[in-house]
C-alpha cells in the first residue's frame, strides 16, 4: 500500500548504512578519508554504517558525490549493477518503495535505479509543504528532467527560480548549482530523471 507523505517516517533505513560501508571499503577509504570526500562528519558517518542513524535527502546527495555515485546506490538494492543482467520489463510501484529520511520532509523513490546500460536514474520526489532544497553541482556533464506530476514545484537553474505546474517539465545542466523548493499547502510530487554523461561510471569514484 502507498505510503502517505504526511505520515511519521521510519527512524532507520539500515540498507544505507550497508551501502555506504560496501561503498567506502570499496574505495579503499577509512572514515576519515570518506569524510573529506563527502563533506559529512567522520560521526555521521560512523552512525549511518551502525544503523544508528538515517541520512536525510540532503545527505545522501553529498555522500553520492563523494563517492561519485548514484543516489538511488543507497535506496535500491539494484543500483550500479553492471553489464546486461537486467530483468525486461520492469515495473515498478513508487508507493512501495518511498522512502524519507530522519528529520527530512522530502521523500524519495527510486524508480528506476542506475544502470550503465542506460546510463540514467529516475526517482520519484515528493516535497512537504514548505521544503525547500539548495543542491550542490553535480558531476560535470550530468542532466537532469523533472517533470512535476502533482501540485507544482519550483526549481533554481541559471540562478532563477522557475515554476512547474502539473505536466510541466524541465530539463537543466546539474553541474550548477540547483534547488528545488514547494511553496504551496500541499506535497508537490514530481519525477526527476538524472542523466550521466557517456563513459562516466558512477561507482568508479
């Protein structure tokens, strides 16, 4: 059943704690080293591995970057996998899958996980009421798509904000600073397709 977007989050998604470990053992990285990279706390860090502690959205964007990654590596078991073992079709229900993080009212399912094949993730991001979110640049060459699907969404590219009604959609360079922000009384659900550029591979970091 769908998960309601004003409903408590869960405290712990210890699959991220997983991740990130696999992640930075994978990268030959101590916490420390992970730290720099990333730009989270050495404790953070330590408390997402332990399952002591969830990510918020804004997190999970900089432990991505740092270790040059998608976001959906840390939300579905099938990111980053390689080669052609990929099942089709696939279908996929977001409400299944939504997931939102301690102490952050944006939620986030991974519809579509990264795939080299495709070189793409498509995520599904619902934003509370009042959310706003400043991102860092991206990678260079990475693209993104959002396509506001309920309510409307205002998203800052090229320094301005710019407003997404229901069926609008915008495709803009991420490699800039970006934002997304829901000014309205109600969640605002839109679709963000990331597009990585030819010959980049996230997992290699």
């Amino acid at each position: 059943m769908p998960t309601d977007p004003s409903s408590p989050p869960p405290s712990i998604h210890p699959e991220i704690g997983t991740a990130l470990k696999t992640l930075r053992r994978q990268a030959g990285w101590s916490l420390d080293e992970a730290a720099r990279h990333t730009g989270v706390s050495k404790a953070m860090l330590g408390q997402i591995e332990r399952g002591e502690s969830s990510p918020t959205v804004a997190t999970l964007w900089k432990l991505a970057g740092g270790f040059r990654t998608s976001i959906s590596a840390f939300l579905d078991a099938a990111a980053d996998a390689g080669g052609d073992a990929l099942p089709l079709p696939a279908r996929v229900r977001a409400g299944d899958m939504r997931s939102r993080p301690a102490a952050d009212r944006m939620l986030i399912a991974p519809l579509f996980a990264y795939h080299p094949r495709f070189g793409f993730e498509m995520l599904e991001l619902t934003l509370l009421p009042g959310y706003e979110r400043l991102s860092e640049p991206h990678a260079p060459g990475v693209v993104e798509h959002v396509m506001a699907i309920r309510g409307s969404v205002e998203v800052l590219c090229d320094g301005a904000w710019q407003r997404l009604e229901e069926g609008d959609a915008l495709r803009f360079a991420a490699d800039l600073p970006h934002g997304y922000r829901n000014a309205g009384d109600a969640p605002a659900v839109f679709h963000n397709l990331i597009h990585y550029p030819p010959g980049y591979r996230p997992a290699d970091g």
